[in-house]
C-alpha cells in the first residue's frame, strides 16, 4: 500500500510540471454523477488537487439526478465567468443537449468516465471523453481468473469446482444499467473464460448501480440457494465486490484466519480503491482491475492549456483511441502481485 501511495504522489508532482506554475483567474467546473461513489471520490480529489494549484475550481454533486445536473451545468454554462467543464454524467444520453449549449456558447467540455455516445462526442466543438477500457477491464478480470484456477482442466479435475458439474458457476454483479462499462466489462470477463476453455454457467446476476450496501442485499437473498454452487463472484466493481464480502463475513461459517476465497470463492473486482486493495491486502478480495484515474488525470491537465488557449493538438503526447477520445489500460491486480505495486 505504501508503494502505491508513493506512485501517486510521485504522479502528481509530474502532472503539476505540465502545466503553469502561476495560478490564473480562469474557472474550471467539475461535475460529479453521485457523492457515494468510492471511485469518483478518489478520482475527483487528486484531479481537483492537481487543478487548483493552476485554476480556479468549483466542484458540484448531482446526486443520481441527472436533471439536477443539467440545472448545475446550464447555470455554470451561462455565468460570466470564462469557464472549462468537466462533465461525469448521470445519464450517458444527457450528453447530446449538453454538448450542443457547450459548443453554442464556445466552452470546452471534457467528460469523464461516462462516455457519451460516439456521435455526438464528434458534434461538439472542443469535446473530448477520458476514461478507462472497460473491454481490456474484463478482459484482465478473466486473466485474473484464469491463474487462480490455472486452467479450465485443473479447475475441474479439483475441489474449485463445488459441485462438480463440470461447470463455472458465477455470480454475475453489474453495475449501472445503461453505463457503457457495465455490458463491456461483464461481456468481455465472460467472453475470455470461454477462450480459455470454461463452460460459464451464470447462475444468477442483477445490476446493483456500484453500491456496496445493494450489492450485500443482493447476495443475502440469493445466497441460500446457491450457496454450494458458486465457483465465482465476478463484479463490475470494487464497492459490489465488498458488499458480497460484507455478507460472508457475518456468515457463521466465516474464519477470519483463513482467506475467504479459500473458504468460499474468488471474488473479482475492478478499479483499485483504497478499499478494496485493502481487501485484497486482508486476503479477502482475490483481484481487481486498476482503473487508470491517474493517468486520467494526466491527460485531463494537459489538455486543459490546449483547450483553453485554442492551441494544436498536433503535438499532443496521447493518442485518441477514436476520434475525440482517449482511454486508459487497466492493471491486474491480485495476491500475486499487489505487494509489488
């Protein structure tokens, strides 16, 4: 934990080089989906740290409501002052009427980890979407996987298969119904078990919005039933990850001397919170996906001068994965590697 501490800061100081010692008059805006999100509080704080030492920033919380939200932002957008916003929607639909007054009024829009729908990301003037590939993030739940039951053969030849059907059996927690991340992460986790050989039996699986709190509800209704059947926990997140470990550990059955993916089975996450590399510190989580926020945060600060000073992309030191967007390649973290970090 240390060491990943260490990076963090070590980052922050380079993003601080890329942009003006001198703080100036201009007046960012950030606005976030919801103030609960364990990811995006991480996110919004080391991005609003690094900015305030150049800008100006006023930070708002829509609360789940994406029509709050469109009120917080026209209110900004038709304020005097100069402004930049940076935009983490509710609603990934939202986007198009967002862009469109941005773009009226000549004010440089960044989204953040939502990404609005491709075309209408191309229609805006100085419109750009940074985040991560929720793709490559299932992609590394599925290698995560693969080395803990070492292969598809091995799996089933041993006692990791619970109820020897010669199946696995997963609980499937997705997020956000609607969020791009939701589908492509479970869809590409999915997608690489088969590569690898296994029979995926999704035995169950429910969208949980990233809380933790649902996530628990949601396993203690089902746990009963599929108790001795479950080989596997893959979610979309680290916080629903939690939230099934949040139940086991007030099972009667649960050992705290003993990791619970031995006891139990392996749950996999994604994003890396504090939280949940404490869990997988602890030996509770078995794994998760870095969401690289900050090398977001990297892009972001150096594309703000850009857009702010009308300047040429043509140098920029990142490339676009499509037009008017740039992603960040997760990290596989588990037991095997996380002291490494």
């Amino acid at each position: 934990m240390m060491k990943i501490k260490f990076k963090i800061s070590l980052l922050l100081l380079s993003v601080l080089c890329l942009t003006s010692c001198s703080k100036t008059d201009f007046h960012i805006s950030l606005f976030i989906y919801n103030s609960s999100d364990t990811f995006m509080k991480g996110y919004s704080e080391l991005l609003v740290s690094t900015l305030e030492n150049n800008y100006k920033v006023s930070t708002y919380y829509a609360e789940g409501s994406q029509s709050y939200q469109n009120d917080q932002i026209l209110n900004e957008l038709y304020s005097e002052d100069n402004k930049l916003l940076l935009v983490n929607l509710v609603d990934r639909l939202a986007a198009k009427t967002i862009i469109e007054k941005a773009t009226s009024l000549n004010k440089p829009l960044i989204f953040l980890n939502r990404q609005p729908l491709a075309n209408d990301l191309k229609s805006g003037k100085n419109c750009y979407y940074i985040g991560a590939k929720p793709e490559s993030d299932g992609q590394l739940q599925a290698e995560i996987i693969n080395e803990y039951f070492i292969s598809n053969e091995n799996f089933i030849n041993s006692d990791l298969d619970k109820n020897k059907n010669g199946l696995l059996d997963i609980i499937l927690i997705k997020g956000e119904q609607g969020h791009q991340d939701t589908e492509n992460r479970s869809r590409n986790a999915i997608d690489t078990l088969m590569k690898y050989g296994y029979q995926v039996n999704i035995l169950n699986t429910s969208f949980c919005d990233w809380n933790r709190v649902q996530a628990e509800e949601y396993i203690a209704k089902i746990y009963d039933e599929y108790q001795n059947d479950i080989d596997l926990v893959i979610s979309n997140n680290d916080d629903m990850a939690l939230g099934v470990i949040d139940y086991l550990k007030k099972l009667s059955t649960y050992q705290k001397d003993v990791p619970l993916y031995e006891s139990y089975f392996p749950i996999i996450g994604v994003d890396a919170t504090s939280v949940g590399l404490e869990a997988i510190q602890n030996q509770e989580m078995y794994g998760t996906v870095k969401n690289d926020y900050e090398k977001q945060v990297e892009i972001i600060t150096t594309l703000i001068p850009i857009l702010i000073n009308n300047g040429s992309m043509i140098d920029f030191p990142f490339t676009m994965d499509s037009p008017n967007c740039f992603q960040t390649s997760g990290i596989k973290i588990s037991q095997k590697n996380y002291l490494n970090l």
